[in-house]
C-alpha cells in the first residue's frame, strides 16, 4: 500500500552526514515541521536551510487540511504597546521598528504592520510597512500575506 505525498517535502544533508526529511500537507504544517526538526534534531547547522526553503513558501489560496500532529510551537511575541516603538536589527543589517504609533492594522486582523528600513544594492535607502512574518521577532503567519505598503 503507497501513501500520499506530502504537498511539501525537502531533504537535507547535516554536517555529521546524515539526512533529514521534512515533510507537510500544508505550508503552515511544513514550517511547523522544519522548526521542529531544527530544534529537536540539528540545531544550527540547518539555519541556512530553512531561509531558503521557507523563503520559497507560498501558498496560493488557503487549503483546509486535516489536523496536525503536535509539534513544538514557538511562542509569538507580542508587538510592541502603541506608543512604545522598538527597533529591532535583522540578520542582514535591515533595521524593523515594532510599535510605530502610525502602523497601519494588517487586513486580517493579527496587529499592526512593522516599518522596515533597509539600504538597496544600489545605495539607496528604502522603508516600507511590511507583515511582522517578515521581521526578525516570531509572529505567527496569516493565511496570506499582507502586502508591502511603501512608507
């Protein structure tokens, strides 16, 4: 008896040698997957790994799927109060202020938008309102994406 493939799957080679499949029925259940792994399994040698393939990650429409099995969850740290903005560095130097007293709601209703300041490779500076998905601090993922606002 074959089983189903999993809409998600990837594979990848630890620097020990050996290697780990993630799999997931849905995006949400993927990520939720690679986090585990990395925490349970492989710690930092797959941070690299899970940029890229989260970084690819899109789903088109949302897709009800069945019930995950438990997984270690992270916790989403709250934004920050209105009126207490806080700027937070990215891995590549961009700089994210969380609490902007003028952030606008994200359309489905998770919180406020986070600014993003970051320089181009053309030297030119650029800030827009971006999903707090994109920020460096944990927030948990809507089924879409809310669009970049340029600021």
């Amino acid at each position: 008896m074959t089983s189903p493939e999993s809409n998600f799957s990837a594979t990848v080679k630890t620097a020990r040698g050996s290697l780990i499949t993630v799999r997931g029925d849905d995006a949400d259940h993927f990520n939720l997957n690679i986090k585990a792994a990395i925490i349970s399994e492989v710690g930092a040698n797959v941070v690299a790994f899970e940029d890229t393939v989260l970084g690819t990650i899109s789903t088109p429409a949302p897709i009800p799927a069945p019930a995950p099995a438990p997984v270690p969850q992270q916790d989403t740290a709250p934004a920050a109060p209105a009126g207490s903005p806080e700027w937070v560095e990215g891995r590549y130097g961009d700089k994210y202020q969380y609490g902007h007293p003028d952030a606008p709601a994200l359309p489905d209703g998770r919180g406020q938008y986070i600014l993003k300041d970051w320089t181009s490779k053309q030297g030119k500076r650029l800030r827009a309102w971006v999903d707090p998905v994109k920020g460096p601090k944990p927030f948990k993922p809507g089924a879409v994406e809310a669009e970049l606002i340029w600021a």
